[in-house]
C-alpha cells in the first residue's frame, strides 16, 4: 500500500514551482526538483517512486546506501544527490553510490575526490557548497574565499564543478542568500545553482535556482 497524498504532495509542489517560475519569467522546465528523501519512512520513498520520482537527496553517505544501493538495479534512471557534508574517509563510498556531491568544501576533499573517480573510473557531477550566511557551524566555503578556491579545484585539481549550492541561515531572509549565490556563479562561468528547501523553494526559483531541494512539503515531516 502507498500513501496516496505523496503523490498528491508532488503535484502540488510541482505546481507551485510552475507558478514561480512563470511569474519570474523562467521557463517551467529550469528548476529540477530533489526529492530529499533523508530519514523518511520507507513506504513514503516506494510511494515518490511508484509517482515516477527519480531524482533523491540524502545528506547522509551510509543512511543512503542503505537505502538505495540495491535499489539502483531496479531504477536505471534513478539520479542520486549528497546534499550533506562528506567526511574525507566516507568519499569512497560516495563516489561510488552518489550522480552528484553538491557539498565540495575544502581543498583536502577535492583530493581525495579525484583519487577515488581515478580510482573507480567513475566522477561524480560537483557543487561547491557556500556558507552565504558565514555561520561557524555550517559548512561550505566563505563567499570571500569562493573565487580563489574554485579556480584551485577547477585547474590545480581539474574537477569538473557544475554550480554551486547554499543553505541560508534559519530565520534570516533567504532571499539575499539566494542572491549572493548566484552572482558568485556567474562570475566564474557557472550555469547551475542548488537552492531551495520546503520553506522558500519559490523564492530560490525566482533567484534562478536550477535545482530545489524538498523534504518535508513532499514526504511529511521527518520522524
Ligand atoms: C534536509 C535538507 C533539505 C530539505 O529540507 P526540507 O525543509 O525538509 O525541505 C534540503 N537541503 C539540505 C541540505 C537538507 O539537509
């Protein structure tokens, strides 16, 4: 049995991001939707993919393996996301399990990311995480510091990094952040921007978000 409001959830998010992004102007199809299916119950996940959802976030490397490495056999066109951050000696397992790592952060990781895609034959699509809001607890790298180190991992490091991505500060306009982030990947030539949780995918849409992260609008509150 699965949840028929999942579905009904889907829709209706899939709705307002068409609404946003007409009145921004946007083509419907610009803004991918990631499902963020962390620590949802296993039967909301089978009802996302009976719906025909297959583009996941996980913020955690082992709770996703868990969940989806035999999983992939069945969905060959399942694309998943590490939108947590990635401790040097999970990246492995990340590599080899993850489409994309949306949470590229410091110098030590674009390393041990290229030793491992050398390794399995297998490169991951990359983000670089900013910390918009410079909160000592979140990670990602300082919007001062962004250029530099996304020219060191591009050309010291030859890694093919497709966007950026943020997580605003809780209880501050997400808007500015939004805004920030996208001026620091124009400036260096980059095309995709992850932002967006349940709470302000609209306002991302309107600032040019290329992918929404939602969790709890699609699947509930977490447990
Ligand atoms: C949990 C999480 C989300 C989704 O949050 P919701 O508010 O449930 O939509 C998005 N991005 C990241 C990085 C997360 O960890």
């Amino acid at each position: 049995m699965t949840d028929p409001s999942i579905a009904e959830n889907f829709d209706a998010v899939r709705a307002r991001m068409d609404e946003a992004a007409k009145s921004a102007g946007r083509a419907m199809n610009d803004t991918s939707l990631v499902a963020i299916s962390k620590k949802q119950p296993e039967p909301r996940i089978a009802a996302a993919l009976e719906y025909g959802h297959r583009l996941f976030g996980e913020n955690r490397v082992q709770e996703a393996q868990e969940r989806w490495a035999d999983r992939r056999a069945d969905y060959p066109d399942l694309e998943l996301r590490l939108v947590g951050p990635l401790q040097s000696n999970k990246t492995g397992d990340a590599v080899a399990l993850f489409d994309v790592i949306e949470t590229l952060d410091r110098e030590k990781l674009a390393k041990t990311i290229v030793k491992e895609a050398d390794k399995q034959g297998r490169m991951p699509r990359l983000y670089v995480q900013i910390n918009t809001g410079e909160e000592d607890q979140k990670a990602g790298i300082s919007p001062a510091d962004a250029d530099a180190f996304l020219e060191t991992v591009r050309e010291t490091h030859g890694l093919p990094v497709e966007g950026l991505m943020c997580i605003p500060p809780v209880g501050e306009a997400p808007a500015m952040h939004f805004a920030l982030l996208a001026k620091i990947a124009r400036r260096n030539g980059l095309d995709k921007l992850s932002m967006g949780m349940s709470g302000d995918y609209e306002t991302a849409i309107r600032y040019g978000a290329t992918s929404v992260r939602v969790g709890s609008a699609l699947f509930g509150e977490r447990p």
